[in-house]
C-alpha cells in the first residue's frame, strides 16, 4: 500500500511540474521586452588600456557652464551626437542620423558623414550603457554612460 501511494505522489508531482513549465514569458502575447536604449545618455567615463591591456576608467570633468557629452537614442530609430566644448562659451557640435541594432552592436549612420560607426555594446540596463568602438587612429575607445 506504501509503495503505492509513493507512486501516486510520484506521478502527481510529475504532472504538477510539467504544468508549471506552460507558463512562460516567451509565449506571453502581452509582454513587452523593455527598450533600454531609447533615451539620453551622457557620458560620465572614458576608459584606455594600459601597457599591460588592463582597463581603467576616469571620471569626465565638465565644465559648470556646459552640459556632459551626450548620445540619444530615439525609440523611431534617430540618433544624435552631442558634443561641448568649452572655450571662452559652451559650444555645441552635433551630428545626427539613424541607428540599428545588429548583433549586439549599434551600428549609427550619420547623416553628413559617409562612414557608419559600430560601437560594441559591453553592457547595458535600465540605468547604464557601456560600450567600445575603434576610433580613426585604430584605438579602441571605451566609453560608460549613466541615463539622464
């Protein structure tokens, strides 16, 4: 009688854990993956490897007058580029364009400019964006962003 009752608790469990699988975000025709790149971004930290390849970072200094270095991405796809640089004023120079996402990567296409630029996305969440992209003197550049 033991024997079979543990067996019937067996299969009960069994059938209990199958049935729980079914429920799955994958198939959830109401779940919305959450679009963490759209927004702005400023730049807080840029980092270089060393003589010996180890990464280390450095906080950006800005000056009062002017706002971080910036890329925002929009939900429709645009892109912008904001850059500041602080001579006697607080200078803008921007760049816009289109960006897409492949492979882990954010391909921009600048809209004056003929080359597209692939930044290699290290990380990112609701709050942080890290990425990596090799500049014109064949450098890579890591740069961490916080959202605004």
């Amino acid at each position: 009688m033991n024997k079979r009752i543990f067996y019937l608790a067996a299969v009960a469990i069994g059938f209990l854990s199958l049935s729980s699988c079914e429920e799955n975000e994958d198939n959830d025709p109401t779940y919305v993956i959450p679009d963490y790149l759209a927004g702005k971004w400023e730049l807080k930290q840029t980092g270089s490897l060393n003589s010996r390849n180890i990464l280390s970072y450095e906080d950006v200094a800005i000056n009062e007058n002017c706002e971080y270095d910036n890329l925002v991405f929009g939900a429709d796809n645009s892109f912008s580029e904001n850059d500041y640089e602080f001579g006697s004023t607080c200078e803008l120079e921007s760049l816009s364009g289109v960006y897409s996402l492949v492979d882990g990567n954010i391909i921009v296409n600048y809209t004056d400019v003929e080359e597209d630029l692939v930044l290699d996305v290290v990380s990112l969440n609701d709050t942080q964006l890290e990425i990596v992209y090799t500049d014109e003197a064949n450098q890579l550049v890591f740069l961490k962003f916080t959202k605004a």
